[in-house]
C-alpha cells in the first residue's frame, strides 16, 4: 500500500506530488530544493548553504517518515555546474558516514525549477 509523508518541516511541493512516498518499507523523496519551510524563500547566496538547505528538508522528510539518512540507500544529485561538485560533496558528504553512504549519481542538467543550483532526491528502507 502507498502511503504518502508531509510534513511541514519540508518545503511544500510546488505542483502535483508529493514530498515523499512510501511503499512497504521503501520511501522515494521528490527531488528537494533549497526553499526554507518556514519563509518559503529560496537560500542561494553560497552552494554551501543552498545544499545544506536540501539537506535539511530531506532530513526533515526522513523524519516524517521515522528514518534518517543511515536509512538512505540511493540518492540522485543534479546540479547546473560541475565545478561545483567538490563543495556539494563536502556539504552532502558530512549528512552521512563514509561506511554506509548510499549509491549515488551526480549529473550536470541545464536547468532546475527556480533556477536553483541543486536539487537531490533520496531512496531510503526501514530496515
């Protein structure tokens, strides 16, 4: 059965879906931009802190849904300018040990809603 998580700790989709969906034990995140739940503003004044905000809504979904990012299996990172991969992967890296980090992929797009510089979705099982 499919269940779907919100929560208001995460930005508010901005158009038909859902934050997040699970199904049996399996959640799968829509793609998170760095919108600050609380003022719906965007924050892009450094990468850094553009991904730290994608981070903290994804942790925030996890949390609905009873896991954290130990729970994350996959995750998709697409982000407009690879130069900037380096400083993502610092920022993402810190949200998980090195010995139980997720797949992953990175890819460079043209463009993202809003025009923000990353967007990442996550995949995460309640073990």
């Amino acid at each position: 059965m499919k269940k779907i998580i919100h929560t208001t700790a995460a930005p508010a989709p901005i158009g038909s879906y859902n934050q997040a969906v699970m199904v049996n034990n399996t959640l799968y995140t829509s793609g998170q931009i760095a919108i600050n739940p609380e003022n719906g503003e965007l924050i892009i004044d450094s990468i850094e802190s553009e991904t730290t905000q994608v981070m903290k809504n994804l942790e925030a979904i996890l949390k609905a849904a009873d896991m954290t990012f130990e729970n994350v299996i996959k995750s998709t990172i697409f982000i407009m300018d690879m130069n900037n991969f380096g400083r993502i992967n610092q920022i993402y890296g810190s949200y998980f040990s090195e010995e139980t980090a997720p797949a992953r992929e990175t890819v460079q797009v043209a463009c993202l809603p809003k025009n923000v510089n990353i967007e990442i979705s996550v995949i995460a099982v309640k073990f």
